[in-house]
C-alpha cells in the first residue's frame, strides 16, 4: 500500500466509526471517535471537547444518516493526519445537506482520533 492509500485507509478507519454511531444516533459514541481536547465546529457555534460532541449529535434528529466521500488525506506529521470530505447528511423529512469537512486526526496511545471538525458549507 503506498503512502496515500495508507492515510486515506486511515481516515476511512475513523470516518466509518463516526458514520456508524451518527447513523445509530449513539451520540457518545459519536464522541468518543474525538479527543478529549477536540475542536468541534458543526453548523452551529463550536465547542471544546467531547461532551460538547455528544450534545451537537444528541439534538439532531433521529434518522440522520451521513455518507461521505473522501477527497483527500495528507500527513502532516508522524501522528497526525489531515483529511477533506464531502458529507451528505441525510434526513427522513427534508432534503440532504452537503457539506465539505475538514477533519484532522491524531494517534494517541496507536489509535486515531478526530482532535479538529469543521464543517463548511459551500456554494
């Protein structure tokens, strides 16, 4: 595997955990797919950490699903990992949102974190 397939097989790893706990509505396991310390910035004012992560998941609605399409993987140091998203995030009564996510990742203790989420939305 080269390089760059390896930091987006990376991203995936904790992307998909994140897919799967928004999708379930798990809005704590959602959080702990960050650090402890991360920086959160959804659609509406940030927040510091994970508790800050399960209330933004916890007051979304149910049946929120999102699909995601990688766009690009970049390391920035040993234990560190930027990544860039296109997500849908889909809804059973309104029309799905795109959005583009910049997400950067760092390994703690082997595994991989999200310590920094910021959603844009643009055009």
């Amino acid at each position: 595997m080269n390089r760059t397939a390896a930091q987006e097989a990376i991203l995936r790893g904790v992307m998909d955990r994140w897919k799967a706990a928004v999708d379930a509505h798990k809005p704590e396991e959602v959080a702990s797919v960050f650090t402890e310390d991360a920086f959160f910035q959804g659609l509406r004012p940030h927040s510091v950490g994970r508790q800050g992560v399960a209330e933004y998941y916890e007051s979304q609605p149910i049946g929120l699903a999102a699909d995601y399409e990688v766009l690009a993987a970049r390391s920035l140091a040993e234990d560190v990992l930027l990544g860039y998203l296109d997500v849908d995030f889909s809804f059973t009564d309104r029309p799905t949102l795109q959005v583009t996510l910049s997400v950067v990742l760092r390994r703690i203790a082997g595994e991989w974190y999200i310590c920094h989420y910021q959603v844009s939305k643009l055009g």
